[in-house]
C-alpha cells in the first residue's frame, strides 16, 4: 500500500510513525527531531513602476509595518538589478482612512520633489515607488531607499543615557542639513508638519534624511478633519495645535524646538509624565524657558537667538529656512571649527 502524501518512517527500520515520535515503538531508535518550519514569506508585491521582494521586518508602529526588502524597477529593457529598500504599508487588516490617507499624502508630497536634481533633495528620504489600493491587493505601500543607521531620537536617547551631550560639530551639521532639507520642501509649495527627532534618520556617514510626510500638506492649508490632533506634542508649532493655516514658520518653530533639544538634551516643554493635551496648552500659552536655564555657558546671543525662534506670533518668527540656518551658522558654525 502506497504512502500517504508526507507519512513520517523510522530512519531505522522504517516502520510508519506518527508525527512527534521521539522513539520508534517497533526497534526503539530515537528519530531526530523535526526541522522547525521556516518563517512565512511575504510574496513579492508589484508597485507602479516594478516590483519587490520583502526580507524582513524593520519595526511597525500603531498603523503601518516597515519592512526590508529589494526592488526591481522596470525598465523598457526589463527589470533592472536589485537595490535594497525600504517597504512601508499598512498593518495587515487595518482600514482605517485616516493611515491610507497618510501614506497617500506621502506619496504626493515625496513624489512633487522627485523632480528636483538629487544634490537639491540629499537630505530628504527618496521615494523610489508606490502602490495605491488598484495597484494590487496588497493596498497602499511606499518603497523608499534604504537608510542604514539610526534616527535622531535614538541618537539623542543615547547621549543622555550617557550624561555625553552632541558635539558643537554634530549639532550644527544636524541642524544644518534639517534646515535644508526643510528649504526643498518649502520651495516646493508644501509644509513638512511633523518636524522632530523621531522623523530625522541618521545614515552611517553623518549624512541626515528628513522622513515620513504623512501629514505634508501645501503651504497655508490646515491639519483638519480626520487628521485633526496629529503632530507630536513636544514638538508641534502653536498655529497647529490651533488648527490655524500653517506656513514654513511652523515647521522652523518645530526645528528650534529639536535644536532646544540637541543642545541641552531636553525639550522646553517638559513632557515627563504629562497629559497630551497640558504639553499642547504650553506650547500655545506658556513662555518657552530661557537656553541659558538649562546650558549656562551657551553665548547669551545663541539663547535670544533661539528664544525669539520660538514665538508663539508666526509672524515673528524664522520665515524661510535658509535665513534660520544663516542666523544660527554664524554662532554654531564657529563653535563647530573650533573643537
């Protein structure tokens, strides 16, 4: 009598076995275990202009999984050599409109600078294809360059763990790059809105990407609707947290805040154990603390300097990013060449 379809024998004697069995029962030979079943693999998934492979998980969050993976872009001469990626979409299952909608807002605000000569777009993260819910049944993903490193936040995370602050270099080329790429995204018609150190990567040479425009939108538009209380408390411009239009000001008010931090390892608004809501209001209301409060030796200039940064009036702030980076390149600037 033929075998069933993947019936386990004895390696011994080869008597039929049930699977599990340790010890035959007929000559009492111990069976070796059985190789434990390889993980899942993701099928590969076509996108607007090729296709990818996935490898493995590089983390998730409350709406979508980013995943590691190739690409193979096509081409009129077919599908070109494989490039290591980053593959964001959804969690599996999830249909809320508000996480589509973000992604297809990335999507959008990426794909307006895909245009723009790459040394113009060196610090934004590159957006290399994306699929819409037509494109397959996988529903909306994006596949960017793959960005080996690590974020801001962690840097920043790991220094304090450390009681070792950045180095005047390092401060001023981190806010150097993010001042540049907030003057591409500004000059091409749209507000990042979620400026701050957890959407900053930091690749291996130094070099700083700006991520996730998910809630980009074009200059003097609101976050509104669904959308609504999006932003990161610590970090988020008074005109936001109103609902009001927000313009480049807004997001410069956001990079002050992340230079506040790099500078003396926290925000000025303290967010240790509060409310939401209590760090917003403080952000609308409450004065900002003096840098001098928390780095006594920092030039009395670099303190106004970044006080007056963050106004709670737009209009009296920064207006364009390559002004910000002038007015604080030439205090950071030198500090950096003297180390």
């Amino acid at each position: 009598m033929p075998d069933l379809p993947g019936q386990l024998r004895c390696t011994s004697c080869q008597n039929p076995l049930v699977a599990g069995t340790r010890i035959c029962p007929r000559c009492h030979a111990l069976q070796p275990r059985e190789a434990p079943a390889p993980p899942r693999q993701r099928a590969p998934r076509t996108f607007a202009h090729g296709r990818a492979t996935y490898d493995h998980k590089l983390g998730e969050g409350a709406s979508a999984v980013v995943w590691k993976g190739s690409y193979f872009a096509l081409t009129v001469r077919g599908y070109q050599a494989p490039v290591p990626v980053a593959i964001k979409e959804l969690r599996p299952g999830l249909q809320m409109d508000i996480a589509r909608g973000l992604l297809r807002n990335e999507a959008v605000a990426l794909g307006s600078l895909a245009a723009l000569p790459a040394a113009a777009t060196v610090n934004v993260v590159q957006l290399l294809d994306a699929a819409d819910d037509a494109t397959d049944a996988g529903g909306p993903g994006l596949v960017f360059e793959l960005i080996p490193g690590e974020t801001l936040e962690t840097r920043l995370a790991r220094q304090v763990w450390a009681r070792r602050p950045l180095t005047a270099a390092a401060i001023w080329s981190f806010f150097a790059q993010l001042t540049g790429a907030l003057a591409v995204v500004h000059e091409s018609g749209q507000v990042h809105a979620d400026v701050k150190p957890a959407n900053a990567l930091l690749r291996q040479d130094g070099v700083l990407k700006l991520t996730d425009f998910g809630l980009a939108r074009p200059i003097g538009a609101r976050v509104q609707g669904h959308e609504a209380g999006a932003g990161t408390s610590a970090y988020i411009s008074p005109e936001q947290v109103l609902g009001n239009p927000l313009g480049p000001a807004s997001d410069l008010y956001s990079a002050a805040m992340v230079l506040f931090e790099m500078l003396t390892g926290r925000t000025p608004f303290d967010v240790r154990g509060r409310a939401e809501l209590a760090v917003r209001m403080d952000q609308v209301h409450s004065e900002p603390p003096h840098l001098r409060t928390f780095l006594p030796q920092a030039p009395p200039q670099l303190g106004d300097l970044l006080h007056a940064a963050l106004a709670k009036d737009p209009a009296r702030r920064f207006q364009r990013a390559e002004d910000m980076r002038a007015a604080f390149g030439a205090i950071l600037e030198p500090a950096s060449r003297e180390l």
